[in-house]
C-alpha cells in the first residue's frame, strides 16, 4: 500500500474518500467497488495501472465510510451513475479517462458510459452482464441460489443478517481456492460498515434494485440510462463485458474468472477459476491476445491483468 495515497473529494453533493496511485497528470481510471466490497479490494490492481501511466482513483462508493451516507436514501442504479460522472468531473478526468466496475459498480459503468459517454475511452464491466442478459440469467435456478442474499436484504432481518459472520461467509464461499487469507479484505468491508447508517446503505441498493418506491425522482433520467444499460451499449468498442459465457446462459458472481485488457479493449481468460464453476472458457466477445505481456493480480475474487497504455 506505500504507493497507494487516500484522499477526498465533493462529487455530486456527498464527500467521497478515495484510494488514489499514478502520476496527477495521467488519464483518470476510476475504480468502482461493489458489494461485500470497498476501495481497498483495487490494492493489487493500482499500482500496476500507476505504473502503466494512469492515475488510478478508487472511490469508496456512496455510503460505504469513509464516504457520506446520503441524506435522501439514494441508492437507485441512476444515482451511483450520477456519481461516476460527478466524479470525473471533480477529479478533473478527460475524454481518455476508463471506468471499470465490479458488481455494483459495474452496474455504475454501464450507467455512468449511457449517460455520458464522450467521459470515457473504455468502460470494464466485471460480473455483471448487461440488463438485458441479466434479467434472464438471474433467474437460472442455480443463479437464485446464488444470489440468496438479494432477497435477504429486502427483508426487516437483513440488518441482523448483516454481520462479520455473514461478510466472512460471502467472502470464502466467492473466493478462489488458493490459500489466501481473506482477513484483511473482511476487514476492510467491516471498516466500511461501522456504523448502523452504513449498513443500511449497503442494503439499500439492494432494496432500491427491486423496489420501485425506492427511486428517486431526482434521479429519473440517469436511471433510464441505467436501466437498459445492455441493449445499446453490448455493440459498443469501448466496452468490455467480463462474465462467464457458458453453454445454458451467463451467471453473475460465479462464473469463470477473467482478465480485462483495460486499456487496449481486449480481454482474455484467466486460468483462476472459482472452484464451484465448471472450467469453461469465456467466448463470444473474449477474445485472447499475447502481443502485449500481461501480470496478473488479485482484485478481490478476480485476478485481473494490467497490461502497457497504448
């Protein structure tokens, strides 16, 4: 973590903390975390993007401390878009900066690259697919019971549910088989969930996911950029989709574990799989390349590579 400074800044009326590496002067690539997540899972990732030239800034998303709790209970798709935009324009990013997201924060790109695309050179979205893949996907039978937890947190037990114990068992059940110890990661989501405001944060997207009273009017037009966000933007260059493509349908945070070429828009498949996962390679839109030597490095449950500007 030496090279890797914290920092904050105001974006779209919420005081944001963030992890920040690379040069003041480098094409923005924001880092967006997703659930149980925060900005610390980015750690292995940042320098290498650093190194690579880019100013890597990993905010840790609203809600989530060090970040402000929204006083209107905005958790809605529409709302972390808003912030991903407001959030380029405060860290002073370019026409060449990325976004790349995970889990929520995928969802986050897919909106922040609808609303605003000519913010953006690439956008990386991992384990989410696109909405419109999504809504047929999620309901495979081995997807809800993967996805458990959504519905959890829609009831008045989820604040009870939402523990160590519970963050723990999300963490060694999603994770690969490789040894490492998940404590520091645990530990991190923890520090994000001090207090009983955050917590509900972090249940409130899932509530705000299904529950349409939940929407914010003032939030209206970045949430029908978000919504479809798969249909017009799965054909777009700049866009990169990383989820497992298997033979019945692709499966959201559980399936094979990829390398996104951020930078240079190609992606190629990991040899680090989840171990529940029948080792199938991603097709479709992967497309594999070694003109560029990549390292491979942890973020969160994905070992994701980083590879040179071009």
């Amino acid at each position: 973590m030496s090279d890797i400074t914290t920092g904050s800044v105001t974006a779209n009326g919420l005081d944001f903390g963030y992890l920040a590496a690379g040069p003041e002067d480098g094409p923005l690539a924001l880092l967006l975390h997703g659930f149980p997540d925060s900005a610390h899972t980015w750690r292995h990732l940042m320098p290498e993007l650093a190194a690579a030239g880019y100013r890597a800034v990993a905010p840790f998303m609203r809600g989530y401390a060090p970040t402000s709790v929204p006083e209107d209970g905005a958790f809605q798709t529409g709302a972390l878009a808003a912030d991903a935009v407001a959030l380029h324009e405060a860290l002073g990013g370019g026409s060449d900066a990325v976004v790349i997201g995970h889990d929520w924060g995928a969802f986050t790109a897919y909106g922040a690259a609808n609303v605003a695309p000519g913010r953006w050179r690439k956008a990386v979205a991992m384990s989410v697919p696109p909405m419109s893949v999504m809504t047929t996907a999620f309901f495979d039978y081995e997807q809800l019971k993967r996805s458990f937890y959504i519905f959890v947190f829609q009831t008045p037990l989820a604040e009870l549910a939402l523990n160590r114990a519970f963050i723990e068992g999300l963490w060694r059940d999603w994770s690969p088989a490789d040894g490492r110890d998940r404590t520091a990661d645990v530990d991190h989501v923890m520090e994000c969930l001090a207090t009983p405001a955050n917590a509900e944060a972090a249940i409130g997207y899932y509530r705000a996911m299904l529950d349409p009273s939940k929407l914010i009017e003032r939030y209206a037009a970045e949430q029908e950029a978000a919504s479809p966000a798969g249909r017009g933007q799965r054909a777009d260059p700049r866009l990169a989709v990383l989820t497992r493509s298997a033979a019945r349908s692709p499966i959201m945070m559980a399936g094979a574990l990829v390398c996104p070429r951020v930078i240079s828009g190609r992606i190629e498949t990991s040899a680090t799989r989840r171990p529940s996962t029948p080792r199938t390679r991603s097709s479709g839109s992967t497309t594999a390349s070694s003109s560029v030597p990549m390292r491979h490095v942890p973020v969160g449950w994905y070992s994701v590579s980083a590879c040179p500007r071009t």
